[in-house]
C-alpha cells in the first residue's frame, strides 16, 4: 500500500467526503443528533 501514497491519500479524502455526506444527511433526517461518535 506504500508503494502508492497518493492513491491512498485520494481513496482516504474520497472516503471522508462519502462520511461527510451521510453525516449531512444524518443531520438532516434526524435533527436531535448533534454528533457522531468517533
């Protein structure tokens, strides 16, 4: 997995942006939940 940083790095922000919008709909659908646990 080293041998491509990069790569990683994309999938890596591409999967937190998914996060980040299911945490947005979340939000959305269910407006008395403030936060998600880590």
């Amino acid at each position: 997995m080293s041998a491509y940083p990069n790569q990683e790095i994309n999938f890596a922000r591409l999967l937190t942006v998914e996060q980040l919008k299911k945490y947005v709909e979340n939000q959305k659908n269910s407006p008395k939940v403030e936060t998600l646990p880590r």
